[in-house]
C-alpha cells in the first residue's frame, strides 16, 4: 500500500484531534475530487512498518491527546490498500485503548466485499458514498456532498 500524507495532529478529519491518514488508490475517479492526486494506488510512499508504529506511538503520546485515527485518501478500501489496511486497524484496536477510527470511502456500505467488510467491523464512523458534485454543500460536517452517509457504529 502506498500513501500521500500522514498528519500527526489534524483536527479536520473527524471529531478531536487525531492523526489522519491519506492512502493511494481510489477507483471512483469522483469529478471535483479535492484529492485527484491520491487516484492512482502507485501515488505517494511506501507504508512501512516504521509508519505504523509512528501513527500508534502518535496515538498513545499522551502530551497532545488524541482521539483517533482517520483514514481517508484516495480510498482505505481500495483492493491494493485492503490487507495494509485491515492490520493497521486491527492494531490500533488493539495497541491504542480507547482511540475511535474513522474511515471515508467511495464505496457503499451495502456492497462491500467480505474483506472490506472486516475492515468496517472494526471502525467506529464510516463515512460512505462518492462524492457528487452536483449534491456538493460545503457546509457539511465530515462529508462532501449529500448523498454520503455516516454511519456511526460505536
């Protein structure tokens, strides 16, 4: 899996302040995309290891609290961020007590493959749907346009 930015704090991508971030890789292609350079899944860096441990050392560093993760991008659920993905979330469950996850995806709730699905049933706010840009608002908290949906699961 590759990824275009991490931020340690970021107080944009969800509730509190939380270390978000943006991977490589979205098959939507969503016209008016504010993030056109995360589409192709080579864009960016390499996720390494380091950079997951970066992001649960930032999680746990207790001199700036945060809340969670937020993963967003390109897209978390793309089938070559999928694996990457499932282990991060897996391991901040369990290395980062109390931390919530939030994920935006392209992808609908209701058609997700069985291992995005893993995915999902471990992230407390998801954030569904491609963004429209004829139903685009910019006042909307946390999405693009208003088909998307959060679903909050925790």
């Amino acid at each position: 899996m590759n990824y275009s930015k991490y931020y340690p704090i970021d107080v944009l991508n969800g509730e509190g302040t939380r270390c978000a971030l943006f991977v490589s890789g979205c098959i939507h292609n969503c016209r008016g995309c504010y993030n056109q350079s995360t589409w192709s899944p080579d864009a960016g860096e390499l996720f390494t290891d380091a950079l997951a441990d970066q992001i649960i050392k930032d999680l746990n560093d207790t001199r700036i609290k945060k809340q969670g993760l937020s993963l967003s991008g390109g897209d978390p659920l793309h089938p070559s961020n999928v694996s990457d993905v499932l282990k991060l979330v897996k391991r901040v469950k369990a290395e980062c007590i109390g931390k919530d996850i939030w994920l935006w995806s392209g992808y609908l709730l209701a058609e997700l493959t069985p291992a995005q699905q893993a995915i999902i049933n471990l992230v407390d706010v998801f954030i569904d749907g491609k963004f429209e840009q004829a139903l685009a608002e910019p006042n909307l908290k946390w999405r693009g346009s208003n088909n998307q949906v959060i679903h909050r699961f925790k």
